[in-house]
C-alpha cells in the first residue's frame, strides 16, 4: 500500500505548521514522490538536517510505505 500525497503533506505540516508546503506525485504512480518545504525551522540547518527534520516528521515511512521522495528545502524569505 503507497502512501498518499495529502497524508505526507499532514505528516510534514503537523511538524512544520507554519511551513509552505508542495508535495507532487511524480510518476503518477503514489510510490514516487517530491516535495518542496520552506520552514523557519530549517534555519541555521544544513540541508542534511533540514532533510533528517523532514523524514523525522514522516515517522519512519520513508523506504517503507513512502518509496521514495525527493527533497528540497529552504528558509522562507
């Protein structure tokens, strides 16, 4: 079973409320993700743990349920 685009944005805002959030379904497909966030909690982060913030925040999902995402994060300007 894949996991949904709306439940992997729930699962990024409920860490991030603030946060600008996109998720796209890649292949059409519900197995291959991206997604773009821009938090004020990725500030001071490197991008490395700007992405560990977000895969914290999808509860263990990802290589499971989640097969694969596609990450970019930034700072809100």
């Amino acid at each position: 079973m894949a996991m949904a685009g709306p439940e992997i944005e729930r699962l990024i805002k409920e860490a991030f409320p603030d946060a600008h959030v996109v998720v796209v379904d890649l292949a059409g497909d519900g197995d291959h993700y991206a997604a773009r966030i821009a938090a004020k909690e990725f500030e001071g982060k490197s991008k490395i743990e700007q992405h560990k913030m977000v895969y914290a925040a999808l509860q263990g999902q990802v290589g499971g349920v989640l097969h694969a995402l596609a990450l970019e994060t930034s700072v809100p300007k």
